[in-house]
C-alpha cells in the first residue's frame, strides 16, 4: 500500500479492511469510513460514530444516503469522489445525519482500486463538530410547542421546570432574547446551555436569519481562525475561497460554545472583530461588514476563566453584556420528576406512546442523588430504564442501568463517610479548643514550607501572564516588570519550560 499527498495507489477495499489495517482505523484519533463502489457503507471507526450519532446504529451495509443529507452542496462529496474516480483533499462543508445530528467537517476522500478497477472511497475525516438537532417535524408524539416549527430550534418551552432558580434564569433569558446585545451562558456540563441559547435565537427578531453553532474546543487554532474568518485562495496551501461562520451567520446568531477554550491569541482577533463589526478573511485585505449576534458558552464561571488566565478580561466584558448561569439539576431537584415524565413521552425507547410511571422508591433515589452529569445524566437514566421496562409499565429499581445504581450507592457512602468524619472532627474541636487547627493541619500533613508556597505562586503568575501573551516571553517579562533573561532563568527553575 502506498500513500501520498494525492492519492492511493494499489488499494483495494479488501486491503484497508484487512483486520491489521481495521485495528489501527479503530485507535485513530481521526474519523475514517470505508464504502464500496455501489456507495454502501463497510466500516466506519468508533469515533466517526460518536461524532454522528451512529453509535446504536448499525452503519455498515446501509447506502451513504440513507445516512447523510446533503445540508450544503447538491452532492454527497463520497459519491462526487465515487463518480470522478479523483482524490478531494480537505473539503469543508456542512452535512446532516438522517438520524437529525447536523454537523461541520473537513474531510479528504481517496478513491480505491482494485487492479485498475474502481473499488469504492476511503474517507479520512479531519474534524467534526457535531450536535443533535431537533427535527423540524416533530413526531406526533412529542409536544409540538417544544420546537420552533419554521427553523427546527429549541424554544423556551422545551426548558421543563418550575424551579425557582431555573425561572429566574428562563425570565432572564426572554427578556434578553427581544435585545440585541451579546449574551454569555455557563455552567455545568449537561445543564442545557445550548438549548437556552436556541430558545434566545428563536424567540429574537433573528429567528429567520442564521443560527451557527461551534465548540471551540475540537478544532485546532490555526484551522478555529479560517473557520471563523474565512479564508482567500493562497493564505496558505490548498486554501479556497470560503467565507467563515461570521459571514455565514451575517444578520444572525453566532454560538460558540465552551469559548474559555480559545486560545488566548484567537480571543484578541475574536474582540477586533466585535468592535469593529468587521470580519478580514485569512490572506484578505479587504474588510467585510458584519451584523452578527454572538452567544458564548463557558462550562465555569467566567470571572473563574478570567482569573486563571483562560479568557481575556476585556472579551469577557464585551461579550457578557447579559449573563446567564444556568443552575445545576442538583440545585432544582424539585423538576426530576417533571423532567422525567418529559423524557419518558419523548423518548423514541417508547414507541407505541404508553403511559409509563415511576416507582416511588425510584424518584426518592433521584431526588438522594447528586447528578454530577446533570440534566443529561437523568436523561440517559431514564432512556436506559427504559430500554430495560420490557413489558412493565413503571419503572422501578430493577430497570435502573447498572452503572448509576452503582454511582448512588457510592454516593451514599460517601456521605455517611462524610457524616463520621464531621462529627470526629467535631469531637476533636471540642476537646481542643484554640488549638484545633494548628492540630488538624499537621494531622492531615497540610503544613506547606513557605519556600514552596512561592514558588507554586510565582509559577502561577508566570503561566497566566505567558498565556495572556500568546508565549511572548518578552512581552511577559515587561508586564512583570523583571529582564526577559530573568523570567527565562524563572520558567527553567520553576520546571515550567516544556509548557
């Protein structure tokens, strides 16, 4: 087998599918798909699964378009390749899986042959940013008042609860929405963040314009800036002309999700852009108007990223001017068993529509727990009981996964763990008095030389000071007003180099 820039050459099918080739397509950390040259589907590795929501679908035998929409282009790039039988490196564009995840990708697609014969394509997936999409045909089911019927998107409707704290945040939010300022959303993994700022774009005088959802986290910088951007032909290697997401968004909604995640050089391109309502494509002197709302996601609160140097001051400034913190399920528990009843109708576990309920023992544990994974956590509990239900028609503790009986059960432990070792120290204090803490910190080997207290804080100080700065060590010597010579010496001493 032999590979270069261009193309395969002598590759057969039977050649990338041997089991040495598979094992090694398994333990990519790229997306890789294999189809015949009749467009079905052979192979595709766990992690292109996960990226397109196959990972309870059974892909290999099925045609590409019984899994693929076209979202952007008339063709299918696996069946353009197929057809002209001609490599098509890093081709960008947008897709959406008939299972309604709609995703953005770069991909290079080799044509195979066997023995001069077309054999079918090899697909190399570079990246994917994917999410689930509601479909913008809701099934009969399903509350119709959940969706946005012209766009497809969650509204403020879908956000099940009565809780004081997550009302407080869904008033917020409405009265955000009819604004045109930048909104900033955080909080924990699974809270539902990205379905508050669907329901803000939906619920806006931009509903009929663009949404455009990125995760700043699963692309690298160099490719996140000609995303966001665009480039020119020839800023660089094989570049096209391709207008970025905020030009594709113009007159609409810009999401960039887990954006504490940018690096910090990006962050000041990103804050140029804002201020000025201006968009430069990569290679490009020409300036393009822009008229773009941008709705962040962090998952921590953003004074915390600001103070740990993972999110400038002044972007963080421009782009919160609404703030929303989106309360964690443990801190609503009140909604369980509202949210509950919601997955339990919604779910496609539930075919035929039966009313199901929940045993009384089973909402006591839910309410006991602590949902580390919150919202998304119980809706996966729930799918998973009831893929166990069978024919019962409540869910009781039998129907519970494994792994989260497991997880409460631990919990608990740990609690109780908890519980003893606060009423020891209790003891303790009790018996003695003032001296408690000097007695409790060298009981638990707490006491710290000062020496390496600072250093731990001067190597704290010189990492975020070096971030702010893109790596600039000149720069950074300056703000801490010490020789670059000095701060060189520091970053080698404090064992900080390699970062």
């Amino acid at each position: 087998m032999y590979f270069t820039k261009d193309k395969f050459f002598n590759v057969s099918r039977k050649s990338v599918l041997a089991p040495e080739m598979t094992a090694i397509w398994d333990d990519m950390g790229v997306g890789v798909a294999v189809v015949n040259a009749e467009g079905i589907c052979e192979y595709m590795n766990p992690i292109q699964r996960r990226a397109d929501g196959f990972s309870r679908i059974h892909v290999e035998g099925q045609h590409i378009t019984k899994l693929y929409v076209p979202y952007e282009l008339t063709c299918i790039p696996t069946i353009e390749c197929l057809r002209k039988s001609e490599p098509i490196l890093k081709k960008s564009y947008f897709y959406m899986t008939t299972n309604n995840y709609l995703a953005s990708t770069v991909t290079d697609f080799f044509p195979l042959y066997d023995h001069g014969k077309k054999d079918g394509v090899i697909a190399f997936i570079i990246w994917t940013g994917s999410s689930p999409l509601k479909d913008s045909k809701p099934r009969s089911r399903k509350p119709v008042s959940t969706v946005n019927k012209s766009s497809g998107y969650y509204t403020f409707d879908s956000l099940v609860g009565d809780d004081e704290s997550l009302l407080e945040v869904l008033s917020e939010a409405r009265i955000a929405a009819k604004s045109p300022s930048h909104v900033m959303i955080w909080g924990e993994s699974g809270t539902g963040k990205e379905m508050f700022a669907q329901a803000i774009h939906a619920e806006s005088d931009r509903d009929n314009k663009p949404f455009i959802a990125e995760n700043c986290a699963a692309i690298p910088e160099n490719l996140l800036e000609a995303i966001l951007f665009g480039t020119t032909k020839g800023a660089y290697t094989d570049a096209p002309d391709k207008p970025g997401l905020f030009e594709e968004a113009d007159g609409g909604t810009l999401l960039l999700d887990e954006l504490n995640s940018m690096p910090l050089g990006l962050q000041a391109k990103l804050l140029r852009v804002l201020q000025e309502k201006r968009v430069r494509r990569l290679g490009s002197l020409k300036e393009i108007p822009i008229d773009v709302r941008v709705i962040s996601i962090l998952n921590e609160a953003p004074l915390n990223a600001v103070g740990l140097g993972l999110l400038r001051s002044d972007l963080f400034y421009r782009l919160a001017v609404v703030g929303l913190a989106v309360p964690p399920l443990r801190e609503r528990k009140k909604d369980i068993p509202v949210l509950a009843s919601s997955f339990i109708e919604s779910s496609v576990q539930n075919k035929d529509s039966r009313p199901v309920d929940i045993d009384p023992d089973v909402i006591q544990m839910f309410s006991e727990y602590h949902w580390p994974g919150n919202v998304r956590e119980l809706l996966h509990v729930i799918e998973g009981s009831l893929a166990l239900l069978g024919d019962r028609s409540s869910i009781d503790r039998t129907c519970l996964p494994r792994h989260f009986r497991e997880s409460f059960e631990a919990g608990i432990s740990r609690q109780v763990s908890s519980t003893e070792v606060s009423q020891q120290e209790a003891l303790e204090s009790s018996l003695l008095g003032q001296n408690y803490f000097d007695y409790r910190m060298v009981k638990r080997n707490s006491v710290v030389p000062l020496k390496t207290c600072v250093q731990k804080y001067e190597a704290d100080c010189i990492r975020n000071v070096v971030r702010l700065t893109g790596g600039n060590v000149a720069k950074a010597a300056r703000i801490l007003q010490i020789t670059g010579a000095g701060l060189r010496y520091k970053i080698k001493q404090l064992g900080i180099e390699d970062e």
